[in-house]
C-alpha cells in the first residue's frame, strides 16, 4: 500500500488499464463491430471542385450549373487506321444505337484526319444515367475489333478503380509490414499483437468517418495506409517498453503497467508532431485539406486509443507466447555507420547547407499544375491515354462554360458570334444559334405569318397566339398596331403556344401536332442544357491546354467579350477556371501551411525539450528535406500536383520529425554519459531499429501508392511522400547528428532548464553521482544522492557530477 501511495497519476491509470483489461476487450470488441457496420455509410465524394471556396468563380458556376441546367452524356471517340468509307458506315451504326441522339462526322480535317476518324456523339441522357452508359457499352461494342480510343466521362468509375487499386495496396502493405516487425520485432508473438491493434484502429477509423457526412475520394483512399504509416511509432514504442521491462525482470503485468505508464507520456508527446502537421493542413483555404487532415487526425487518435487501451490486454493474453517465441535481435549494430559520421562532421554540414539553399531556390521554382490530367504521371489509366491520343490527332477539346443573366437573346448572340471568331474556339453554343431551318436561329424575332409557316399553324391562329403573348407580357402598343408587324422570338412564342395548348386553350390537327411535337423535342435538347431560370449558359469547345498562359488568354478574352455586353455579371466555368482558381488559393495556402506547419512543431519542440536552439536544427533538418524533396520536379524537369505539396509538406514535417526527436533524445540523454562523440555513435545505432521499422513502412507505403495507383492526384501524393520520407531519413542519420555536434554550445546556451533533467537509462552499470535522482534503480528512488549506484538504472538524474561505468553492461537498451 504503501508504494501505491507514491505512484503517479500516470501510473496508476496504467494500472487501472491492466486490471481492467477484460472490460475493455468487450469496449473495443463492441465498437470494432459498430465501426465494420459503419463502413458501409461512409459517402464518398469524387469531385474535387465542391472543396473550393464557395465564393470562388468555379464553385458558384458550377452550383448553379447544378440547380438550373442539365449536361447531357457525350463522347469523342475516336477510330484509328481506318478509311474514310468505313468511317462513315461505322458513324451510320453508331447512330442506330438506342440512345444516341447525334452522331456528328464529316470528311473536314476536324473528324477525319491521317486515317482516324473522330466521331462526337451526344446521348439522350446524362453522363450517370444507366441508360446513357448502356448506349455508350453498346457503341463500343459496335467498335469492337478497331483500334478505339474513347474520350468520355460516360461510366467512367473512378472510385470503383481506385478501392480495387487500394486493396492490392494495402495486401502488399500490410505484407511489407509483416516482413518489418519480424525483423525488427524481439519476439515473434509481437506481430499478432501488433496487427489486431493496427486493423482495429483502422476499422474505428473508418468506420466512424460518416460522422462527417462525406469525404473525398482522396482520403478514403490513403487513410488508411497512411494511418499505418504514421502511427505503428506508437505501437512499436509501447511494445519495445513492454519487452524492456521484461529484461529488466518484470512480471508481465508489472512490466505492461511501468511499460504503459512512460509509453503514455512518450507516445502523446511524439503524435502531437504529426497531429501538428495535419491541423496545418485542415487550415487550407481548399477544404480538402480539412477533409484530409480531420480524417487522418482522428486516425492517430484512434490509433492512440488502440495502443493504450487495448493494447496492455493484449500483451498480458499472449505474454506466455512471446516469452516462449523470443529470437536474437536480428537488427545489426551500427556504430560503424556513427563513426564514419563523426568523422565527416566538418564536411556534410557544409554540404548540406548548400543542399538546402539550392533545394529552396529550386523547389521554388517547381511547375506547380492544377489539373490532375495535366500532371507528368506514368501510371495512366487508359482512360487517360485515350484522351491524350484524341487530343494529340486532333486537338485539345477544352470545355468552357459562360454563365449570363437570362432574357436577352440579341446580347448572348453577338457573344455568341464574336466568340466564335477567335482562332481557338472551335465551336460555340448557345441558344441564339442553336438552328430550326436553314438560316433560321432559335431565338429570332419573328411574326406571325413566319411562325405559322415554320410551326405549320394556321395563321389565324398564329395571329391569336401573337395577341395573347402580348396581353400575357403587357406589350399592349404592339398588338393593337397591325398585328403581322409584331415580332417575337420564335423560343419565347413557341412556349406561349405549348403551354396554352396543355392548358386546352389552343387546339391543334394532328398534324399540326405533330409538326410541334417535333419542334418541341428540338426545342427541349436546347433549353434543358442552355437556359435555367435564372441564367442562360453559352458552351465553348477550345483547341488550348487546360492551364497555361494560352487558356488564361482565352479565358480574359472570353470573359471581355461577355462583360461587353453584361458588365460584371458573367460567370465562367470549366476546367480551366477551376485550375485559376485552385492555383490562386493555392499561393494562399502554401505560405499558410509551411508557416504553421513549422511553427507548431518548433512550439512543440520547445517544449519538449526546453531548449531554444534544438528546434531550430531539428526543422532545419526537415524543411531542408522538404526542399530537396520538391527540386527533383526541377531537376527531372517535370511538374507536380499542387495537392501533392500542399499534403507531403505537412504530413512530411510532422510525422518525419519523430525520427529527428528519436535520435535527439538518445543524444541528450547519453551525453551526460560519456562523451559526445560517442554519445552520437550510440545514439544512431540505437535509434537504428525504430527509424528503420517506421520509415520502411512510411517509405514503402507511398512507393506502392504511387507505383499502383492509376489517379494522378493519388500516385502523385504518395510518389512525393515516399520520396520525402527517405530524404528524412537520409539526413536524420546523416546531417542531424553532425548539427547536433556542431550546435551544442547553441542548445546549452539556449536552454531554458537544464538539459541533464533527462531520463537516463542503463543497464548493468556504475555510476558515480553528486545530485537529484528520481526513478527506478532497481526499485524506485526519489530524493538526493551522493554516492555510487551499481545496477540498472531507469530514472531522471539532474546532477552536479556523474560519471558512468558500462564496461559490465551487457545490453544497452534504448
């Protein structure tokens, strides 16, 4: 009792923990099953777009795209080595197939061309209409046997691809998982251990992420590799405590209490990097980064929760299995690696240092693009490859939407025609030209006899008509004049009689019906895609890239011309204005994310280790690896993704600075030890085995995502992640220690308490000490001490003087 009397907070609810193991086994047993039923109503959003401010030009084009107008399905498909002839009987079947409502090919340079024919064929339906995907299935079946390339949106399933690409991903994950503990692991048993607690956290994880309504097709995809990747720290940390106090000759209980009482402060301490990171990130303007970063957050919470609380019963359950499966340690030493390190620590840094700068200056430089189509990515989907081949016979076929007010049909046809002059636009539509008759526009102005002739009413009836649509708009001066004067626009004329003839009013002959039955269905192709109730929307089909300084031209000529006729009040949409706009808010965000991200992890380090001058080299070491890391798209003369930056950068900085914090400790720690030449040799090989396991699989992880995945922005983000992590890395095991050498007067002199009020840890030593000890020494002490301590030590030691013996230790334990 009374040694419960001197336990800690901390220790006692590691206790508690232990002891109550079996209620928390039913806890996670419960809410594991919850979270698998869960899965099922997680909504996943594949449109990028909706995570754009909703004040940006794109974002409120394309809501009220959403509200007022439909798009029907169309394709470019093209035929490659193939006549003319063939050609032509080919887009004559592909006409036939139900469904299909246009198919538009002719002998011009535009469809046929170097012995490819491009057919464009426009759909009944819209582009996820089952019906309009079966036509699209039936087309191709008609192509059967040619060489094909299909350039549509029409049932293409993104999402579909992706979750089988992520499957095979996360069996080869987890396999390269498997083969890392093993190596890395004391005991064979550990790995069962360390899996039900990585797929438990997982299924919480993403089970409970319907709280959120939806999430994006980026994150349901890599949530869950990257949870693995950035917190199984946690669960190696605990487990190597756990084996620690095993050795030191613990009962498995005893050993899993003192074992979770420091993993506890250890582990939260070490996540609030990378949770620091991934606040940065929910700070975008682009509130995909919210999405990412409060998925992955909850993450390592529940991956937290996993090892503390679920984790201690787990290792009571198999204790007899790991002590019985325990094998010899099979990560070599690496004391040769810190010694040649040492050695080097007047050349790297200079080295580095150049390193940095030119990393900065040219990751400054990077080709940044906004369309995920335009990035240089080699896993293509053959989608994609598709589209490029269309593009690259016969041209770019950039889409660009013009939103204006709706009514004046005369304003929206000189934009229409003066559009349609500049060089690029290969076609332009709208309402205003959208043709009836040869020579005759749906929204001309026309009277009463033109009307009856072109609807074949009788013009008597046209004339009634007339009369009535003036009464019903309050033109009263037009139609008491003579009324075969007054003109109206065929469109507007044309509703008037649809809608007196349903109200019974206007009765027509069969074939009077007819004939308007017809003109109806051509009339209601347009109105649905161009006119809404509140604007009218001109379609423009471009022979210029997505983004570049040739779309921005054309979109400030577009939007001059519209402007002309409506002022301010024009809206443009398209894939282009969507790149503008991301790229806008991305010069915004990078700025926001690399401040923050650096400044919480520096307030986070300051902390730690209470010390001014250690954080600076720690982000120092990283940032230099985010730099280097986004000059390899200069250096091979490439572009990136910006989402790819604006991620890695962050998750990059916050979960790599672990491994710095690793190394950091043990060097702290052991240069009150000896001295610090060798403290930095020890500290690299015992640090060896925790940076290995972690960043293999953080490595390997965004390797297999950008050697698998087909969707650029996914391949993109996790090529750069890997990449970035062996640059981490490279230089915590490198660079970093040589700073740490080089600096140590600026970490004493910028201290804020003394740097020897550290844990300090050995095994089978002696120590000669003049100071305050706290802690284990095999038994728990707590007070001042002069004297000598033989045995195994575990303990925060501030001291005036010490002086430590291992020529007796068998084992230095991390």
């Amino acid at each position: 009792m009374e040694q419960k009397s001197t336990e800690s907070a901390i220790t006692k609810l590691a206790r508690f923990i232990v002891d109550k193991r079996k209620a928390f086994y039913l806890v996670f047993i419960a809410a594991v099953l919850f979270s698998a039923a869960s899965i099922s109503k997680v909504q996943v959003n594949n449109d990028i777009t909706s995570y754009l401010p909703p004040e940006t030009e794109t974002r409120r084009g394309l809501t009220i795209m959403e509200e007022e107008f439909i798009t029907l399905g169309s394709a470019n498909v093209m035929v490659s080595n193939v006549s003319y002839d063939t050609a032509q009987e080919l887009a004559n079947q592909i006409a036939a197939v139900p469904g299909v409502s246009q198919v538009v090919f002719d002998d011009t340079q535009a469809h046929y061309k170097d012995s490819a024919a491009l057919f464009t064929l426009s759909f009944d339906g819209e582009e996820a209409d089952p019906a309009t995907v079966a036509a699209m299935e039936q087309v191709l079946q008609v192509l059967d046997g040619y060489d094909v390339y299909p350039s549509t949106q029409i049932g293409r399933d993104e999402s579909a691809s992706l979750q089988k690409e992520m499957t095979v991903i996360l069996a080869i994950a987890a396999a390269v998982i498997v083969v890392v503990l093993l190596f890395t692991s004391k005991s064979y048993m550990e790995v069962p251990v360390y899996l039900i607690v990585f797929v438990a956290a997982a299924i919480l994880n993403m089970g409970t992420n319907f709280i959120f309504g939806t999430i994006s097709f980026i994150t349901n995809s890599i949530a869950v590799v990257l949870q693995l990747a950035l917190a199984i720290d946690y669960a190696i940390i605990f487990c190597h405590r756990y084996m620690e106090e095993r050795d030191n000759g613990l009962d498995p209980r005893e050993a899993d209490i003192a074992a979770l009482s420091k993993a506890i402060v250890e582990i939260s301490s070490s996540s609030l990097t990378t949770i620091s990171g991934l606040v940065a990130l929910m700070l975008m303007q682009l509130r995909i980064g919210f999405d990412m970063g409060i998925v992955l957050s909850k993450g390592i919470l529940c991956s937290m929760l996993c090892v503390f609380l679920l984790m201690p019963g787990l290792l009571m359950l198999f204790s007899g299995a790991i002590d019985r499966t325990r094998h010899r340690d099979l990560v070599p030493k690496i004391n040769f690696w810190g010694k040649g390190v040492v050695r080097l620590q007047f050349v790297l840094p200079p080295i580095f240092l150049v390193a940095v700068v030119a990393g900065a200056v040219l990751s400054a430089q990077c080709d940044y693009v906004f369309d995920a189509n335009d990035t240089d990515f080699d896993n293509k989907p053959d989608w994609r490859i598709a589209d490029e081949k269309v593009a690259d016979t016969f041209g770019a076929s950039n889409t660009i939407a013009v939103l204006v007010p709706r009514g004046d049909y005369e304003k929206e046809g000189r934009i229409l025609e003066r559009a349609a002059q500049i060089p690029q636009v290969t076609q332009a539509t709208g309402l205003a030209n959208i043709e009836v008759e040869e020579g005759r526009m749906l929204t001309d102005q026309m009277t009463p006899r033109q009307f009856s002739e072109l609807a074949g009413v009788d013009i008597e009836l046209a004339r009634l008509l007339y009369q009535a649509y003036g009464l019903s708009v309050e033109e009263y001066g037009a139609i008491f004049q003579d009324p075969d004067d007054y003109a109206v626009p065929l469109i507007d004329v044309f509703e008037f009689l649809l809608e007196q003839k349903d109200k019974g009013v206007v009765s027509l002959t069969a074939d009077q019906a007819r004939q308007v039955d017809e003109l109806q269905e051509q009339l209601d192709v347009g109105l649905e895609q161009l006119r809404g109730e509140h604007w009218s929307r001109l379609v423009f089909i471009a022979d210029v890239p997505t983004e570049g300084e040739e779309a921005q031209a054309l979109l400030e000529q577009l939007r001059a011309i519209a402007q002309d006729e409506y002022g301010d009040d024009v809206i443009l949409v398209g894939n282009s204005t969507n790149a503008l706009d991301l790229a806008s808010s991305f010069s915004r965000d990078n700025l926001k994310i690399s401040i923050l991200t650096a400044l919480f992890v520096m307030v986070i380090l300051l902390f730690t280790f209470k010390s001014a001058g250690l954080p600076i080299l720690l982000v120092l070491t990283i940032q230099g690896s985010i730099w280097i890391n986004f000059s390899v798209p200069v250096l091979t003369d490439t572009n990136l993704f910006f989402l790819s930056y604006l991620v890695v950068s962050s998750i990059q900085m916050g979960a790599t600075i672990d491994y710095a914090i690793v190394i950091t400790n043990r060097y702290l720690e052991l240069k009150t030890l000896m001295d610090r030449k060798q403290a930095v040799v020890e500290a690299l090989s015992q640090s060896f085995p925790t940076i290995l396991t972690s960043g293999t699989i953080m490595a390997v992880a965004g390797f297999l995502i950008g050697g698998i995945s087909t969707d650029a922005t996914i391949g993109s983000v996790g090529q750069t992640l890997g990449r970035g992590t062996v640059t981490s890395i490279i230089l915590v095991m490198t660079v970093l220690p040589q700073l740490l050498l080089l600096g140590d007067a600026l970490i004493e002199h910028t201290a804020i308490t003394l740097n020897r009020d550290r844990a300090q840890r050995f095994n089978k030593g002696t120590m000669r000490l003049d100071g305050h000890i706290r802690g284990h020494v095999s038994g728990f002490v707590d007070g001042e001490f002069k004297g000598v301590l033989h045995g195994s030590v575990d303990a925060v030691i501030e001291s005036n003087y010490q002086e430590l013996d291992l020529s007796q230790q068998e084992e230095h334990t991390p």
